[in-house]
C-alpha cells in the first residue's frame, strides 16, 4: 500500500477531521468498505456513510443516527 492510497482510502490526516455538534466528520470520497472499517475502529459508536461519501463517527445512542446532511 502506498502513501497515495492509504490518504485516499482513510482519513489519516488532520485536514480531513471536523468535529460537528459532537460527530466526527471524516471528508472524502468512501465506501461501505470504509464504513466497516470505521465500524469496527469505533466500536459503541454509529458509523454512518453520509450522501456527500464522508463518514460521520455519531455517539452511541438509543436510536438510530442522523446524518449531518439532514439538519
């Protein structure tokens, strides 16, 4: 795996991070791949792959999580 694919494929860098109303938002281009990995990286927390192809990190809750996008 080269550097070019792992920057690509994870969210290894800072400038790529925001922290929104208490979930991580990780900008990019992923996959469902990504979000199992997030899922498993993350465990109690809600991974979602939100319309944009970022991964939102969500606190665990009772429901089911929102994205971002929807607010």
């Amino acid at each position: 795996m080269t550097t070019e694919v792992l920057l690509h494929r994870w969210p290894s860098a800072y400038m790529r991070t925001e922290l929104v109303h208490g979930v991580i938002l990780f900008s990019g281009d992923f996959d469902e791949r990504d979000a199992s990995i997030a899922r498993r990286a993350c465990p109690g927390r809600q991974v979602l792959l939100n319309a944009d192809g970022g991964i939102e990190v969500h606190p665990a809750g009772k429901g089911p999580a929102h994205s971002l996008l929807d607010w």
